[in-house]
C-alpha cells in the first residue's frame, strides 16, 4: 500500500436538498461517473443524512480541487451550499502485479 495526496471535500447539502437536486441528479451522477473513470475521483458519495456530499479527489491544489466541485451541477443549482476542501492522504494499493 502507498499514500497519495488528495483532497477530501465536503460540499454541504441545502436544507431541501432532496426535492432541489432531482432535476439535475443525472448530470450530477453522470459527471461523478467520469470523474471516477478517469481516476480523478478516488472516491465519491453522500453521508446518508444528506448533510453532505464527500469526494476524495486528485488534483494539482486544493483551488483545483475546488474548481472541479464548482463546475458540478449540484454547485451551480444551489444543491450544495459550501464546499470545503482539506488535504487528505489516500490509501491506495500498488499497481496491478505489484507489492
């Protein structure tokens, strides 16, 4: 196993965040879903409270990091509230056929 910065970020959830994110759940769904196919994304989820969303993220800076959160729909519709992004050390296994 090796340890890889990231960022952790938690993007707070608006008080009807149930009802506000239904009419842009897919694209926010569909852009999570890159960003884990390309490797961006080591993780993402909601606390299932829906207090929050919580990704573990590569990227060049915490202001990157950022960056990508504002650019989801979710931010740009009011569904997430805040966004705060800390440094983060990831567990992450050794490539394919190597310890």
């Amino acid at each position: 196993m090796r340890f890889e910065p990231a960022f952790l970020v938690t993007a707070t959830f608006a008080a009807d965040a149930a009802v506000r994110r239904e009419p842009h759940r897919q694209a926010h769904l569909a852009r999570v879903e890159a960003l884990l196919a390309d490797g961006t994304a080591l993780l993402a989820g909601a606390r299932a409270d829906l207090g929050a969303s919580v990704l573990v993220l590569r990227a060049a800076d915490a202001s990157a990091a950022r960056a990508l959160c504002e650019q989801d729909p979710y931010w740009r519709h009011g569904v997430w509230t805040a966004i705060e992004v800390a440094d983060y050390l990831a567990a992450v296994p050794p490539p394919h056929g190597r310890s």
